[in-house]
C-alpha cells in the first residue's frame, strides 16, 4: 500500500516537472516579445528593449531561462506580472478561493444531477425519466458554457430577479454560474453512468441476484450502482479538472474575481508571466485531484486493493 | 476485440430475433433523432456553403430604420445596435465557425494519428517517449492549452485552428496507438510478416486501414467539441476581427446589450447549440455501431 502511493506520487511528481517545462516551451517557442507589453514599440529605441530584455533576462538561451524559473518556483517565486509588476503567486492566491468556490459548487451540481439522472435513467429504461435524463445528458455536453450562463442570467436574473447576474459575494452569486458550468459535467455524468449501468445489468451476477430472490430495489442500488460508480468516479476526476479550465469562461460571463478572470485579462494584455504561473498552477490543481482519485479506487473497488 | 465472440454474444444474438419487431419499433424512434440531426447539419452546412441563397439580408447591411428590433417576420432573429439582420449574420457567420471546427479538426486528427501511430507501431522507446509526453499534454485541460497558444499567437481564424488542433493531439494519440498496438499482435499480422511483407507496407495495408475507425468516429464527435473550444476562444476575445463575425464573436458583441436585446446573444448560441448536439447525436450512433456489444443489443 505505501509503496503504491509512493510509485503513484513520484509520477505525479514528474507529470508536473513535464507540464512545467511544456508550458514553458510552448510560450518560448511562440513568436511575440514581452518587452512589447512593457514599451510602446512605436516609441522605444533599441537600446531601451535591449536594455529591458537583459533586465527580464529574455536574452538568455531557453536553459538558463528555464533554469532560472525553475528554480524561482521551487522557492515559490513564480515571477511578476509584466503590467504591474505584482507577484504572480499572490495574484493566484488571492483569488483562488473564488474559483475554490465555484469549482466545487459546479461539481456538486454535476455529480449531484449527473448521478441522479443517471441510475433513474438506467433503471426505468425507455420510460420518461429516461428520454428526460438523455436530453439532458445531450444538452449538457452540446451546450457552450457563455450561452446557458447568459440564457440563465437573462431568465432567472434580468427577467425574475432571483439571483444576481454578476459579482462574487455572497452565495447567492455562486447559483447561476454553478449551474452553467455543472451542467456540461452533468451531461458527461449523466451518459457516463446510464451506459455502465445498462451495461451491468445485463451482467449474469445480476440475474444470479435476482433468481436468489433478491428485491429489485437491493439489486438495483446495492449491486449494479456500486459497480456503475467506478468508471463514473474516473471522469468525475477529469471534470473537476475540465471545471476548474471553464471558469475562465464563466468567471468572464459573470464578472466574478478568480484565476480564470486574471489569465482572461492577462492574454488580453499578454502578460505572459501570469498566463503561465495561471496554466501551471490549474495543471497542478488538476493533477493533485487525478492521484486522489485514482487513489480513491483502492477504498471503493476491493478488486484493485487486493492487487496491490 | 471487434471480431471477439464470446458465449454471451452468441446467446444475445439468438436471443434477440424473438425481440426483433420490438427493436424494430425502437430503432425507428431512435432514427428521428438521427433524421432530425442530418437535417440540421445539412442546413447549417447548406448556411456556410451558399449563405447567399438563405440570408435575405446581406450581413453587413445596416437597415438604419430598424435598429434593435426584437424578432419578427421581416427580422427572424431580430436587428443589433447597427441594424444588422442577427439572422443573416449568423447564416454568414457559419463560415468561420464550421472553418475553425472541421479544419482544427483535421490538423489535430491528422498529427494526434501520426503520433499515436508512430508511438504503437514503434513500441519500445519511442513509445515510451511518445507517451510520456502526452500525457503530460492530457494534463493540462485542453481550454487552457488553446488559450495560452491563441493568447501567444494574437489574434486570427489560422491561429485558433492550431489552438484547437493542438489541444485535441493528445485525444487522437492515445486512441490510435491503442488501436494499433492491438491489430499489431493480431494473427494475420503475423501471417503477413511470415510471407516477407516489409513492416511499411504491413503498416500501410493491413494496421492502419484496421486501425482507422475508432479514430473517424472520435473525428466526427471532436467537430463538436472543436466548435465550443473555437468560439469560447472568439467569445473571450481571441477571435477573428472580421467584418462578418463568427458565432462566438457575435455572442459576445451582444453581451453587452443583454438588458435591452435578448435575442443578439440568443440566436449565435442556439446555432453553435444545434450544431453541437446533432454532431454528437450522430457520433453516438457511429460509436455505438463499432461497439459489437451495443450493436447486438440494438
């Protein structure tokens, strides 16, 4: 058990150091030059940019620039924004608990609807609950996320005045944009547990089951969804992820403070130190939720504990 | 796996001839959703193509007496704050749209494919290599990846292709190289090698044309998603500055007139909307007519 949890964090480890150095490739490879962010190109001598890339140290060879970055962030220094020279660290910090927020909201939306739907789906099969439970599972993945967070504030903000169209205070703002995104995780969940159920029904140790005499009800909720929930945890896993990337989407629809906002403004302004310290933080965040979840398998499936 | 037969098959399949005028009953009801999605694509197809035929206004005419009108018979979707005709601007809009859909599609299809072929059919450390570092790739959520390569790149239809495109690789390489690592060890593979095939062409005739469906069906459901990554992209201000906007664009031009003109965000976003779900309609029925499992269920 220990030596799992040891292999599965050292490789955890190494997809973080490989998304770190991707990151950074990427954006050194892409044409565009950050003193631009800084200094009218218009106006600026060549002296002046020279001047200010030595300072940035863009002059130096990918290595030594990697190197240096590399070794700032171990020491949890992931460099200044280029605009105001504020930390991008802190800028991440404070307004993550924003997207915390949102993130776990939408989730609970979607693993709430997503399982629900889902078993009843499966369960009364071709029924209305069924056609309901499809069309939904079908929207939820058809749907862009900036058209039903408008649709929502239109109807249920602009219309009814339920709930505040934009802002980030208070709970009250949270219900329309958790809403929007956990529905496209809804929709997956939705699809992703009907199937596996359809799927176990069909299996002979379900009519072993029944033919012992067992109720419906014991067979149904005891055995087949117990079975169903394990492909379904791997893609809640995913999703967290998937959520945490769409609220740069939401978070600009509803003008709610969080990292998706600062990166949506930071390409705007392509202040590159803080598009990259916002995608390696969510890979990170991503990455972090994937190892708990696999990890989580070895308590729900007794299959995978015995094997390790 | 496709050509396993188990036991289980064998009795569904004898099986399901007793239940053969039920199904046929259930497949003709699943087919109007099938009809109704092939209907929508054609149209919207038809839109792009041809936008001339369908548009009764021109999509940059501004009807200076008509400004903001809510829909009605001479105005479908209704007019924006310059008086442009929202539904002939979405009939033309469609270009880009389904442009930034299938081309990122096939860009990302065709160098995902490569990978995942090279990395299976090499095995060894190539594969390893490979491997490694898609999944690195996987792990950083495809939005943000297009983001940060549409954000570097500035603004531009070509460069929200290869936003997309890049962010779909990782998709496409995991599931050609699993399909190719499990035809490589087939039987007639091994036939093959045993007459003195040279391993291209073994590649070329038998691994890749054996290989290839899973990936069209992945293809055919990744325009969808490569449709809501693009026009995220242009809603959040990476997109075409064009005369003529593309669906996200137009969506988030009309953001700022929500509380006056529902319709100028509505209507983009019932487009990008259809085109997604009868997309992914269509990609369920493909998938499942690959998984021998579904199909003998019906």
């Amino acid at each position: 058990m220990a030596g799992v949890l040891a292999r599965r964090l050292f490789s955890s480890v190494l997809v973080i150091v490989g998304s770190l150095i991707l990151v950074f490739a990427i954006l050194y490879v892409l044409p565009g030059d950050p003193t631009d962010t800084i200094v009218d190109p218009s106006i600026a001598t060549p002296e002046m940019v020279a001047n200010l890339r030595h300072q940035l140290g863009v002059d130096q060879p990918f290595y030594i620039q990697f190197a240096r970055y590399f070794s700032h962030m171990l020491r949890g220094d992931f460099g200044q924004s280029l605009m105001n020279s504020e930390s991008v660290l802190g800028k991440i910090l404070d307004s993550f608990p924003a997207t915390l927020a949102l993130t776990a909201a939408s989730s609970f939306v979607a693993v709430t609807v997503g399982l629900v739907l889902g078993v009843l789906s499966a369960i009364h099969r071709n029924r209305p609950i069924d056609l309901i439970a499809r069309v939904v599972g079908l929207f939820g993945i058809s749907m862009p996320t900036f058209w039903s967070g408008i649709l929502l504030i239109v109807l249920l903000s602009l219309k009814l005045g339920w709930f505040p169209a934009m802002g980030s205070d208070g709970w009250r703002t949270l219900v329309l944009p958790a809403i929007a995104l956990g529905l496209v995780g809804a929709g997956f969940i939705v699809r992703m547990v009907r199937s596996s159920m359809l799927d176990i029904i069909d299996e002979h140790f379900i009519l072993t089951l029944r033919s012992k005499g067992l109720t419906e009800r014991a067979v149904m909720y005891k055995h087949a969804l117990r079975n169903a929930l394990i492909p379904a945890i791997t893609m809640i896993g995913m999703l967290v992820g998937e959520m945490l990337a769409g609220t740069v989407v939401i978070e600009t629809v509803f003008s709610r403070q969080g990292i998706g906002r600062i990166i949506a403004d930071a390409l705007m302004a392509k202040d590159l130190p803080v598009v990259q310290g916002v995608i390696f933080f969510s890979a990170f965040v991503y990455v972090i939720v994937n190892t708990l979840v696999d990890l989580s398998y070895t308590f729900i499936d007794p299959r995978v504990r015995r094997s390790t | 796996m496709r050509e396993a037969v188990t036991a289980s098959t064998v009795w569904r399949r004898g099986g399901s001839r007793r239940l053969f005028t039920f199904r046929l009953r259930r497949l003709a009801a699943a087919d109007s959703f099938l009809i109704g999605a092939g209907i929508i694509i054609a149209f919207i197809i038809a839109c792009a193509l041809v936008p001339s035929l369908i548009a009764p206004y021109s999509p940059t005419a501004m009807l200076t007496d008509s400004i903001m009108q809510a829909p009605s018979s001479a105005h479908l979707f209704g007019t924006d704050y310059f008086g442009r005709d929202i539904f002939s601007v979405v009939v033309y809009g469609s270009r880009d749209s389904l442009f930034i859909g299938f081309a990122s599609v096939i860009v990302g299809g065709l160098a995902g494919g490569a990978i995942g072929a090279i990395a299976g059919y090499a095995g060894g450390w190539v594969d390893s290599l490979l491997m490694r570092c898609n999944d690195i790739l996987m792990t950083i959520p495809g939005i943000l990846l297009a983001l940060a390569i549409a954000g570097a790149l500035g603004k531009g239809l070509f460069n929200i292709v290869l936003a997309v495109a890049v962010s779909s690789i990782p998709g496409y390489a995991r599931i050609m190289r699993a399909q190719i690592i499990s035809i490589k060890g087939r039987t007639f593979i091994a036939a093959s090698r045993s007459v003195g095939a040279t391993p291209f062409h073994i590649f070329w005739k038998h691994v890749l044309p054996n290989a290839l469906s899973p990936l069209l069906v992945m293809a055919a459901i990744g325009v969808g998603t490569a449709i809501l990554t693009g026009s995220g992209l242009s809603f959040l201000g990476l997109g075409v500055l064009r005369e003529i906007p593309d669906w996200g664009t137009l969506l988030s031009q009309g953001r700022g007139y929500l509380t006056v003109a529902w319709w100028i965000c509505t209507f983009p976003g019932l487009a990008i909307t259809l085109f997604v779900l009868a997309v992914n309609i269509i990609g369920d029925r493909m998938r499942d007519r690959l998984d021998p499992k579904k199909n003998a269920k019906g």
